[in-house]
C-alpha cells in the first residue's frame, strides 16, 4: 500500500471535484495555503524562542562561573 499512482490520483480529484464543485476547489486550496503558511510561521517563531532560551542559558551559565571566580578571595604566594 505505498502512494496512489496516476490513475488514482485522477479518481482522487474526480471524486473531490464531484464532493465540493469547482467553485470551491481553490478557496479550498487557498484556505490550506493559509494554514500552512500560519504554521511555518508558528514553528520558525517557536524555534526562535528555544535558540533565544538556549542564548540566555549560556549566558547566565557564564555570568555564573564569573561571579564564582570573582567572588573568591585573592590568594598570597
């Protein structure tokens, strides 16, 4: 059972342009369009904030580790 080939996909837009009519075949198209493009959107804003988490992380990490140094007394040799 793998992809539908040539003629199924003619049986396919058939039965879809049987169902909804060609009037609503682009508007159809048109609202999937949207949906993933609103998705793209959403992912790339999502995987901007988890590299924007992950820059504040290092970065505290870092402010960290400096505290920890400097905050330790200076030894006499």
């Amino acid at each position: 059972m793998g992809m539908p080939q040539g003629m199924e996909w003619i049986v396919i837009f058939v039965v879809v342009l049987l169902l909804f009519g060609a009037k609503k075949i682009p508007e159809l198209a048109r609202g999937l369009g949207k949906s993933m493009g609103e998705f793209k959107k959403a992912r790339e804003e999502f995987e901007r904030e988890i590299k924007h988490s992950e820059a504040e992380a290092s970065k505290s990490d870092d402010e960290v580790k400096i505290k920890e140094v400097a905050g330790k007394e200076p030894r006499e040799i």
